[in-house]
C-alpha cells in the first residue's frame, strides 16, 4: 500500500543511540528487576549488586561500574559501601522518565552550544546569523525529550507488545 514502509525502510529510519545509552537502560531496568525480584515487591532497601546487574546483562562489570557512575551522578541510583553493599533506585521507577535516563548517560542530541561546535575551519558557523538548519533540530530535540518524558521505567518494565500498544498510543496523542 502507497504510503506505507517497509521493515527494511523502518529499520534506515531508526534513531542511533550510544551504546552508554543502550547499555545504562538495559543497567539501570536490570537494577530494577533484581531488586524488586529480592523484595518480592515490597520496598525493604533491597540491593543489586554490580555484579548481578553484569552477569544479567552479560557485559562486563567495569564497564557496569561506568554506567552506575553515571546513573548516580544523575541522582537515578544510589550505592551502598561495604560487604552486603549494592545499588538501588533513588525513587520509584514509575517516577524516573526514560528522558532522566538518558540525560544521565549523554549529552543532549542538540545542545545549545552545538552550532558553535560546528563552526567548520571558523571562529562561528557561517550561517549563524541566519540559520535555517538550527530551528529544525531544535525542534526534534525538543520532540524526542518531550517524547521520552512521557515514558517511565515502569512502562520500559511492560512486556514488548503491550510497551509498543502504550507507545502507538502515545504518538498518536
């Protein structure tokens, strides 16, 4: 049907995402998981250690250590120091966005210094007094933040087809 793509032109259109991106969600739904596995649902301070987050996720547990860093700093996770120490959320996960997330983990895709980062072999870029490129990334930054706002770990938590049902719903809105 005209109008319609194909897996294949789905599948060019995706958004690229860092692997710190990729793998500090995977870290940070993993924390989540294992806790509230121990906890069997009840919040009793119930810790994940780095090493299960790893071996779950099958990474290494260095670079676990890295994203856990990061997720903390973002105030996301907490870590607890000692022999029965571990990680666990800060707060709720139907109260962490998808956007904290990744905020934590990267840089924004369109920082307000990104055309100044762009400048080419000059101090500016050419077209910054008159710029038709700009407001265009402007506005699908804002798009995908507004868009992962509205998305919690709580729902990352659903199974993949009810995810995708409540995420359809989303973009229609």
């Amino acid at each position: 049907m005209q109008g319609e793509l194909s897996d294949q032109a789905i599948h060019k259109q995706q958004m690229k995402i860092t692997a710190n991106e990729e793998y500090g969600l995977r870290v940070i739904l993993q924390l989540y998981k294992i806790t509230n596995a121990k906890s069997k649902g009840i919040a009793t301070g119930t810790l994940a250690t780095l090493n299960e987050i790893a071996q779950a996720e099958q990474i290494s547990s260095d670079y676990v250590a890295q994203l856990l860093l990061k997720l903390r700093r973002g105030n996301l996770v907490e870590s607890v120091r000692g022999k029965k120490g571990g990680y666990h959320l800060q707060k709720a996960a139907k109260e962490i966005t998808l956007f904290e997330v990744m905020q934590a983990l990267s840089d924004e895709a369109f920082a307000e210094d990104f055309c100044a980062n762009h400048a080419g072999h000059g101090l500016s870029c050419a077209h910054s007094s008159e710029c038709t490129i700009r407001p265009v990334w402007a506005t699908i930054s804002s798009m995908v933040n507004n868009y992962f706002k509205s998305i919690t770990l709580d729902q990352l938590l659903n199974s993949e087809s009810s995810l995708g049902d409540s995420l359809k719903e989303l973009s229609l809105n």
